[in-house]
C-alpha cells in the first residue's frame, strides 16, 4: 500500500506540526499575561506625568516648551513600533498598511519624511519601499526597556527641538482585548496643552495644584515634558507586546485546530483507500477460490 504509506506520512507531519503549534500557543498564553500587567502598570506613571505637565502649563502660560511650538517645515518624523518576530496574524501587516496609506498621503502633500523603526519586521518594511531610517532598535526581547528606546527616539526630539520637523507621529498597535487589537497612528508632537487637558479630564483628573518648584517653573516643565513623551513611547512598545502576544497566541490555536481538521481528513481518506484495499484483495481471494 504505497500511497496508505504517503498518507500516514503526512499525517505524521502534520501532527508534528501541530504540537508544535499547541506549544507555541501555551507559550504566547503565559508571556501574553506577563505583557498585558506590564502594560498596565506603566499606564498610572504616564497618566500622572501629563497630570503634571498639565497643572504646570496652565500655572505658566508665559512659558512654551520647544516641543509645543510648531515648525512650517516639509518634513515630518515617524516612530514606527513592529514585532521582531512573525507568527502573529495580521498584526504587522495591518500597522504597516496604515502606515504606507500615510507615507502615500504625506508624499502627495510634498513632505519627507525621517523614520525611527523599533522592531524588526517595521525595518525591514522600510529599507525594502526605500523609507528613509534615520534610528533603529530591535531585538528588545519580550521586556521593553526605556534606555533601549531613548537614544532612537532622541534623533526625532533632537530634530524636532532644532525646527527640523513639522511634527512627529507614533505608529503602534493598540491593545483592546485578547481578540481585538487595532493600529494607531497618533500625533506625538507638537504636544499640545489642550490635548493633555482634555485627556487629564477624560482619566478622571479634575483638580489642579499649586505645585512648589525647585529650582524653577521652567525647569522641571523642560524635564517633565521629556520625560512625559518617553513615557508614551514605552507605553506604546508595551502596548504593542501586549497585542503581539495576544495575536500570536490566538493565531497559534487556529493553526492547531487548522492541522486536528486536517489530520481528521488524512484519517478518513487513509481509511478509505485501506479499505478498498481489503476489499479488492478479498474480491480477488474470492475469484480465485470460485475458478478452483
């Protein structure tokens, strides 16, 4: 039985290949929680920086930080944050869509554009359509750390402080749920005092302070600020491994039950053809046995 012998091949393949795929799911399963509490923990620092940031605007009108003034300049920043690695669905691909939809829109407005990629699959995007990488960071394992991410994301502050750019976008998958998880493309400067008001208001934030600065008003709101725009980048890394994990392992547990329908169908055709083997070779036991 040359071709039972082929099916139970690849039924054995595609058993292999479902544990390994069930493995990659209970894996996802657990790095996927450690991510989501990561993510959470850091959404308080952020919340309370801008609170900050926000009481110190108002408290000093006279004073605008260079990263809330605007730049007329044809040239804008982009941080784009992708997975290092694949097998997570439509994750990069949707991000990377949106993306090239407003690389498209940007260029037919005349702007250029200086990208920082984190994560390798967002840079590998960017050198194939020619984009032009002015910073990179991958290989950030399943824990983001800030000192990893502050020397990339500095070229685009630097740039943007020096009237360089216009503005600075930052591109990430946003985290809803375990099953959900949506692109976002959110303008990261110029930081507006309106935009943090509001958003201090929408987190529950009602009541401003009187703070007691030490040296001065100006520089605590230099630090602040700069600190406050790390704290939304590594909050969009974290919320990007958040949806990676959740991605993959959502995409793993269809592939397993992809590979158990298949392996099922191998089964019923292996039965099959063995049994019209057994039948053919007891039609031709009988003929022999009725011409004797």
């Amino acid at each position: 039985m040359a071709v039972g012998k082929e099916i139970r091949g690849k039924i054995k393949s595609v058993e292999n290949t479902k544990k390994i795929t069930k493995a990659m799911e209970m894996v996802a399963a657990s790095k996927m929680r450690k991510a989501q509490d990561r993510m959470l923990a850091a959404r308080p620092y952020a919340e309370k920086v801008r609170n900050i940031a926000s009481d110190l605007g108002q408290a000093n009108p006279e004073y605008v930080h260079p990263f809330m003034k605007r730049h007329d300049v044809k040239r804008v920043g982009l941080i784009l944050v992708t997975t290092d690695k694949g097998l997570c669905g439509g994750l990069n691909t949707n991000i990377l869509r949106a993306v090239t939809s407003r690389l498209q829109g940007w260029q037919r407005e005349g702007m250029e554009v200086d990208v920082v990629a984190i994560g390798n699959k967002g840079l590998g995007f960017m050198n194939r359509i020619g984009a032009r990488v002015v910073a990179e960071t991958v290989q950030l394992g399943d824990t983001p750390h800030l000192e990893r991410l502050i020397g990339p994301v500095k070229v685009l502050l630097d740039q943007y402080e020096q009237g360089q750019l216009s503005a600075v976008h930052l591109a990430y998958t946003q985290f809803i749920n375990t099953m959900r998880q949506e692109s976002r493309i959110a303008p990261l400067l110029p930081l507006s005092a309106q935009h943090m008001q509001e958003e201090t208001a929408a987190s529950g934030g009602r009541h401003s302070w009187d703070y007691l600065y030490e040296p001065d008003a100006r520089v605590v709101i230099d630090d602040l600020l700069v600190r406050y725009v790390e704290a939304l980048v590594y909050q969009a890394v974290a919320e990007n491994m958040a949806s990676e994990q959740s991605a993959r392992m959502v995409a793993m547990k269809s592939a397993s039950d992809n590979a158990g329908n298949v392996i099922n169908e191998l089964k019923l055709v292996y039965n099959k053809t063995r049994q019209a083997a057994i039948t053919t070779e007891l039609s031709e036991i009988v003929a022999g046995a009725a011409a004797d």
